[in-house]
C-alpha cells in the first residue's frame, strides 16, 4: 500500500474548499457544474476519463474513497470481480462505509449487469490516508486528482484559480465561505455575495452547489 500523505482533516478541508471554488466558478461556467457536487456526507468528482467518490464519516473519522477510469484495464475485471474487494485490506468499518456509501455513486451496466464498477480505492487508517495501489497504479486506474486533492491549502489555491479562471475577489469569496463553513456558520445573506450576479443559469448553479454544502440562503 502507498502513504497519500495527506490527513482526514487535510483531506477533507481541501474538498470543502475545492467544492466551494467549484460552486463560485460554476457563475461563469454552469457547463461544468457536475464536475464536483456533494450528497451529504460524499463528495463526488469527474476529472478527465475518471470519477469517484469519498465519503466522509465525520463523527467517527473515517473517510474511504473509490474511483472508476474509464480507461482502465481494470474494468475488463468485471462482472466477475467486485469493487468491494477494492477494500479487503481495510478496516471493518471503512470497508462497511465504502459499500454503503462510496460505491453507491459507481453503478454501471457490465454484461447486462448493473453494479458497482471501480478500479482503485483508498482509505484512512487513523489519520493517515492509504492506497491499495502503488504509485503509477493509482495515477493509471483513476487517482490523479486525488494527488492534486492532497496538495498544501497554497497549493490547492493556486491550482484552481488557473483551473477556474478565479479572480482576486473570487478568491477572497472562496476564503469567506470556506472559513463559514469551518466554523459552522452556515447561513449566507445577499450581501456575502453581492459581488456576482443574482440571476441566470449559472447563478441557479452556484447556489445549488452551496445548498449541497449544506448553506442555507437567507
């Protein structure tokens, strides 16, 4: 197994903020709004020929994560092969998350079967993120995004105001709502967004995707 280097807290902060410069993007470029969303406790993403999901158990900090590349070698290992097996070396309660959650999101038809289809995963152990794959395996079968995911909150910053095309007060929007979300104060006034425009489809989006997060628009 491979060390992601990156905590849950780390990890989870840094969807959190991803999401939230996602959702503010999403008022120039409502095409690529489902490129990230939240369902409660999982985050999804499509990034390129990949997609997954982490979910996040918040309570009992354990976060299990499972991404399907289209590209893959891997898929011509189903119908016979299950992507809960992606977890076998996991702890009982991530591998309960993972088939509960997770893989929920990863549904394909295979053979006219339908079932979850994934073809790499990783999980927390304490609160160290770990990977079934080495390296190159997890970039080939569907991580790279992860390892941006994983990246210094500087970093992460930078990556997506070259990703999103974010201004310099997009940014500082970003920062606003990342820290409300930290600290719990999740309702949103007019005013925390009065820099943007407050009609028209990619509007709709952006406020769809903090909804998501579990905003509340006052």
């Amino acid at each position: 197994m491979t060390k992601l280097h990156s905590t849950f807290q780390e990890l989870y902060d840094n969807c959190v903020y991803s999401s939230i410069a996602h959702a503010i993007s999403n008022i120039k470029y409502p095409f690529f709004a489902y490129t990230q969303s939240w369902d409660g406790i999982n985050y999804s993403f499509h990034y390129g020929s990949s997609r997954g999901t982490i979910a996040f158990d918040l309570p009992n900090k354990v976060l299990v994560g499972a991404i399907r590349d289209e590209k893959s070698t891997r898929r011509t290992w189903y119908p016979k092969y299950k992507a809960i097996e992606l977890f076998d070396e996991a702890p009982e309660i991530a591998r309960h998350l993972a088939d509960a959650e997770a893989l929920q999101y990863l549904f394909d038809e295979i053979d006219w079967m339908t079932m979850p289809v994934a073809t790499t995963a990783f999980w927390n152990e304490g609160d160290q993120i770990v990977c079934r794959d080495g390296p190159e395996d997890f970039i080939l079968n569907g991580g790279e995004y992860i390892l941006n995911l994983r990246a210094p909150i500087q970093a992460l910053k930078l990556y997506w105001k070259e990703e999103y095309d974010l201004t310099a007060g997009d940014l500082e929007l970003v920062d606003h709502l990342f820290q409300m979300k930290r600290s719990g104060m999740m309702k949103i006034s007019t005013k925390d967004i009065a820099d943007n425009p407050q009609n028209g489809e990619g509007y709709n989006e952006f406020i769809e995707s903090l909804v998501e997060m579990g905003f509340e628009i006052i």
